[in-house]
C-alpha cells in the first residue's frame, strides 16, 4: 500500500498568519507493491526513467542470446568437438565434459583420482566444521590435525598400498584448496604476531615486524614468487633443490602474513586505550592481555578486512603458474592447449570461473554470518 | 720440477683420453637416482603437454623418454618438469633439471651466456603469415598496410616489426596476450594476416578457423627457429648422451628401423651401420658409457624420428604439420644424423 502525506488535520486549522509550521514529514513510504516500487525508484525522476529503459533495453538484448548460447542451442555432451563445429551451435560445455579430470586434477595419475577427490572432502569438511561456533574449542586442533596428516597420506601415498605420488603431480582444486586452507592457517598467526610484534615495546621486535611487514608489501605476490622460484636455485649448490611447492607455499604464507598483519593493527588501534589499562589494572600479563581481551575485540573488528584479504589469497594462488604448478587455473590453460578443444575456451573458462565463486561467496556469505554471530550486544 | 708436471699432466691426458668412458657427474647423478629429470613445456600440444590422463605427450617429451631408454633401458624413468618459459634456463642452470626439453631456440646467447650446449635440433620451426585467400595476397612483401595479430612478449613481435621495416611496409599490429584470443580474433576477422611459428599456423589453420580452405600460410618463412633440447656446459659426456640419443633416433629413420620392426632387424641386418646402432656389433655403447642395447632400447621403445614425428605433430594428428625441413636429409630436409661409428 502506498501511503501519500497529508497534512495532519490540526495543521489544517491554523492560521495563515502565524510563523510557517513544520511539517512533521512521513517516514519515506515502504510500499511492498510492485507498481509503487516501481514508480519511486524506477521511474521517480526523467533521469531515473532514461536509465531503467536503457537497462531494459541491455537486458532485452542480452539476456535471450545468453540463455541461448548457454542453455539451448548447446551441445551438453559429445566426444568429440565436431557436434561444436556446426552452425548455430552455441556453448560447447562438450570441452568441460571431456576435459574436466585434467582440469580438476592436473597431472595426479589417473586411476589414483579417487585420494584427491577424499582429500577434498576431508578438507571442506575439516573447514565446515571449523566455520559452526558450537564446534569451537580445543578438540577442533585435533580434526585438523587428523585432516591434514590423513590428506597428506592420501594424496603422497607410499604406505598402505597406496602407490607414492611426488607432490609435483598435484594439481588442480585440490592443490588450490591446500594451498589456501593451509595459506590462510599459517598466514593467520604469523600475520597476528607481526601486528603485535609492530606495536611491541621492544626494539627489536618492533623493527623486525616493520621490515618485514613493510618488504613484503613493497613487492607484488608475483615477484615473491618469482624470487622462490628462480633465484633461491641459483644460490644453493648443483642438485640441491627445495621442493617447488614448498617454495611456493612459503612465498604465499609471508605474502599474506604481511596483509593480515595490517588488517590486524587496524583492529588493535581501533581499540580504546581503556580496555588496555584495564587489563594492566586486573594485573594480567602481557599474553594472558592480548589472548582474553585484545585479540578477541580487535579481530571481530576486523572481519570484513581479513576475509577480503582470505577471498584475494584464494584467487592469488592462481598465481603459482609462474613456478609450474598446475594450480586450477593453470590445469584449463593447458587443457586447454589441445587443439582439437582450443576454439571453446570461453565454455571451459566459465566452468573455472564457477568453481572460484562457489568458494568466494561461501566466504562472503560465512563473513556476515560471522559479523553478526559476534555482534551480539555491540551491534551499532 | 716444472718438466715432471709437464709428464704427469701429459699422462693424466692420455689417460683421460683412453678411458673415454669417464662417467660425468651428470650420469652418475642421474643414474644414482634412478630417473631422468626433464624441464618440458607446461603445455604446448604436438612438443610436450599432458593427456587427458596427465600423461605426457610430445616429440619434445620423447627426446627424455629416449634418453631414459638409452640409460636404464626403460623409457618410464624419466620425471618431467614442467617450466614456464622465465623459469627454463634457471632451472636447467641450477641443476633442477638435467635436460631441457621445451620447445627452445637455439640461439649464440643462449648457446654462450646462458651456460647452456644445445644438442641436435629436432624441430627446424621458423615464422610465417597465415592469411584468408579473399585478402588475394600470394606472398608476404604483399602485406603493407596490412592489419596483423600477433601475440605478445614473445620475439614473434620483434621479428614481424624487423621485417616490416626491411621491407619498407607500413605495419598495423594487433597484439593480444592469449594464444585462445589471438586465434579468436583472427577468426572474429579482426586482422588481415596472423603470424606464429609455422608449426603454429598450421595447427590453428587446421584446428581454429571455420574452414581451413579458405586460408593459406604464405610461403615466406621469416626467421629461423631451430628448436632444440639442451644440457649445461661442463659435463660433456652427457652432452654427448643426449645429442646421439637424438642422433639414434633420427639414424633409425634413415636405416628403416622402426619400433615394430626392430627385433627382427636386429637379427638379420647385415649393414654395418645398423648393426652398430643396434648394439649387435658392440663398441659404441661403451664409448658413451651406456649399455651396448643403447640404441637398440631407444627405437623399441620410443621409435624413431618419424615415428615420434607421425604421432605427435604429423597429418594424422589435429597439428597436420607436413615434414618439410624436418625430413631427412636425403629426402629434401635438414634431419642428418652423423654416422654412428
């Protein structure tokens, strides 16, 4: 129902001489009509109206070739690229129907897929469980535990039967979801300590965090990465090598520690000083200060950063490319390098894409989730 | 004094000169190990890109097969690296690898500066212009003022900027980074003309556009691109390992041996050639430091040059490249293996 102002009806009594009353103004209408939504906000104004037809015009244009290219005239399944080729023919999800295994996989051995796929599912199901606030407590350091050294069994094998596969044939989600989960673990406290270690009393600690902090971030992800991979190698002797993944995940870690590391100082200075001198007054030491009353205060300040920061690593590790992983990104681009599915790269690029907002929303979802599970009692 | 070093370092030569079957660190390394390390493309289909099976694939990943067969006698025992090209001279430098094998050109810096000894090549490539026949254009000094996609940060760039200026044409470059969207625009009709390694043209010409007759490779090739696997400088013997594994492959074409076929020419050659190829007369796979069935393991188990050619890059796969310089030597090509004696 839309409501229109009238004026209240002592209002209409006054007099015309006295001073010019005000108006008490209505609350703006919150109509849950369509044709009343559609008239304040679509069409209130000769700009506003301009706009939405040439929205509608876009969409208009648009959206039915889309849907035709994605859904109708597609070729869903077929074994080789010629059911592509005839006219008419719109996306060719063929190319992901055929090439998915490589693309989820990269080069871990065929018949062994199954351990990447367990893998996976412990991962995920390591990070769901971690994500409910009534499994927070102590007993979660031990899933993890048992999550990670099960996956490293499963995807290394070598024991139980299972055949040894060296970790350079990791590849595809997997290997991002590693990279990332473990990433985002270790990133987490080494960015908290450099925070902390910023805004030490302590020379040396203050000055230590500071460099680090500060070279880390003076330098792009990718020329870490470049410099773990290319460089390190010249400096050691012939024939000693660090893994490439190891390099890799090392280069990632310091990368992000160094951006949680400000997101972090921004929660600590946000801070009133108050809540400092009350913990010196309750007599707590410097740990039990930061652990009970500063860390829990400051980082649920500073969700919305981390999480961006977490979303940016996600997508960053595409970037191990430069060392010859085959990260998700990486495992399309060269199955894609068949030339028989090369001229339906856009289908398989789609299929990526997918994949990468699955888990982008989850964590931005989880984040306001998160934002509003703590807020309790804060809220603002 | 000064003459005793002079007897000693000349005993020392004639010594190492006897025994010419010195292992290098390389071998030794590689064999103490018990695999192969090969720095290979990370995708570059027809030269070295995995199947849909993340096996490897590509006349580039038979030359570290070959190799494997030739030491161990088992073409598996090799580990591929896959290298992306600002990584491949580092790690082959670094010891991170043993051969590389990736699609590289051989050129005087690379050969000198860069510490590394380029083998034998076993793709001859060179750059050339892919054109639709509607533009009416025979060959390439007919392109001035012609619109022309390329890709970038590759010396592609260069050599198409280089030529057009020796040639006194007005050039108009699209340059694009991804190979997938080059292609895209060249079919999208964007450029009169696309340039790439021949291998290249010809296997988007085959695969890309809608209808390959419509579009012909302009016969000017305009730079040379012999793409070989290399070694570090400092271990000869190694050098010398991988150069004639090549060597054996390519002599194997010459002398008919094929991998079906080379059992029963083992038993009843009567070429010497052949037969010294194959380890039945005995000798050149000690002056290596290998197993006399060196090469007899190589083409049983990898083939030999055409067979890797026929299966990876040849008509009958989606590349269609034709032999061209990469035919024998006899048949109008630049494959010449020195004789194996």
């Amino acid at each position: 129902m839309s409501t229109e102002y009238k004026p209240h009806p002592e209002d209409a009594l006054s007099h015309v001489e006295e001073p010019a009353t005000v108006y008490p103004v209505n609350p703006p209408t919150k109509s849950l009509d369509l044709l009343g939504w559609a008239r304040s906000n679509l069409f209130g104004s000769i700009p506003n109206t301009i706009l939405t037809l040439v929205a509608l015009f876009l969409l208009v244009e648009t959206l039915p070739p889309l849907i035709n290219w994605a859904f109708i005239s597609s070729v869903w399944s077929s074994a080789t690229p010629d059911a592509c080729r005839a006219d008419g023919v719109g996306a060719c999800w063929a190319v992901v129907q055929n090439k998915y295994r490589f693309i989820l996989f990269g080069l871990y051995p065929y018949e062994e897929q199954w351990r990447p796929v367990v893998s996976t599912l412990l991962y995920i199901f390591a990070v769901a469980v971690s994500c409910n606030p009534r499994f927070w407590s102590r007993r979660l350091l031990v899933v993890w535990a048992v999550v990670v050294f099960g996956s490293g069994i499963l995807m290394w094998g070598g024991i139980l039967g299972l055949p040894y596969v060296e970790n350079e044939k990791w590849g595809g989600l997997p290997l991002t979801l590693m990279l990332s989960v473990l990433g985002i673990a270790l990133a987490f406290p080494l960015g908290i300590l450099a925070a902390l270690g910023r805004r030490s009393d302590l020379p040396v600690i203050r000055s230590v965090s500071v460099v680090y902090i500060e070279l880390v971030r003076g330098v792009p992800l990718i020329s870490v990465l470049f410099m773990a991979s290319v460089m390190i190698p010249l400096f050691l002797p012939e024939g000693v090598t660090i893994n490439k993944l190891l390099r890799a995940f090392i280069g990632i870690v310091l990368f992000t520690g160094a951006y949680i590391a400000e997101a972090v100082r921004g929660g600590l200075q946000a801070l009133p000083r108050g809540q400092y001198e009350a913990a010196d007054a309750l007599g707590l030491g410097y740990w039990q200060k930061t652990r009970l009353i500063i860390l829990p205060q400051a980082i649920r300040l500073v969700i919305p950063p981390l999480v961006n920061q977490f979303i940016s690593m996600f997508k960053d590790t595409s970037l191990v490319f430069i060392v010859g992983l085959f990260d998700l990104l990486n495992t399309v681009k060269t199955a894609l390098t068949d030339p028989l599915w090369r001229p339906y790269y856009v289908e398989a690029y789609v299929f990526t894409a997918l994949i990468y907002f699955l888990f982008c929303y989850f964590m931005a979802r989880y984040s306001q989730y998160l934002e509003r599970h703590l807020n309790t009692g804060v809220r603002r | 004094m000064k003459r005793f070093l002079l007897a000693a370092t000349a005993v020392a030569t004639v010594s190492f000169a006897a025994t010419s079957a010195f292992a290098g660190p390389t071998l030794d390394a590689v064999k103490k190990r018990g695999e192969v390390i090969c720095g290979v493309h990370t995708g570059l289909a027809g030269f070295s890109a995995p199947d849909e099976k993340g096996n490897w694939k590509g006349i580039d990943v038979d030359v570290c097969r070959a190799v494997a067969a030739a030491v161990f006698g088992d073409d598996k025992k090799v580990k591929f690296v896959p290298l992306s090209a600002q990584q491949r001279l580092t790690a082959l430098q670094s010891g991170e690898v043993d051969i590389l094998s990736r699609n590289t050109t051989w050129t005087l810096t690379r050969d000198t500066a860069n510490g590394l000894n380029f083998t034998t090549p076993n793709y001859y490539d060179g750059q050339g212009f892919l054109v639709t026949k509607k533009l009416g254009v025979k060959s390439a000094k007919e392109l001035n003022g012609a619109t022309v996609c390329v890709q970038t940060g590759t010396t592609t760039e260069q050599n198409l900027a280089d030529y057009f200026r020796a040639n006194n044409m007005k050039l108009n470059a699209v340059t694009i980074e991804k190979l997938e969207e080059v292609n895209a625009a060249y079919v999208a009709g964007r450029c009169d003309a696309y340039t790439s390694d021949a291998s290249q043209l010809a296997s988007i010409r085959a695969n890309d556009v809608p209808n390959p007759d419509d579009h012909i490779i302009l016969p000017e090739i305009i730079s040379k691109e012999p793409l070989a696997p290399s070694v570090r400088h400092g271990d000869d013997q190694w050098f010398d390992i991988v150069k004639w594994t090549q060597y054996a492959m390519i002599s194997g074409e010459e002398y008919g041996v094929t991998s079906a076929n080379v059992d029963d020419v083992a038993k009843t050659a009567t070429d010497p050639n052949v037969k010294r190829l194959l380890g039945v007369t005995p000798g050149m796979g000690a002056a290596l430091g290998l197993d006399e069935k060196w090469g007899y393991n190589i083409i049983k188990q990898v083939g030999n040059y055409a067979e890797t050619f026929e299966a990876n890059v040849g008509p009958k796969t989606p590349l269609k490249l034709e032999r061209g310089l990469n035919a024998q030597w006899n048949k109008g090509g630049l494959m010449y293996a020195p004789p194996v004696r």
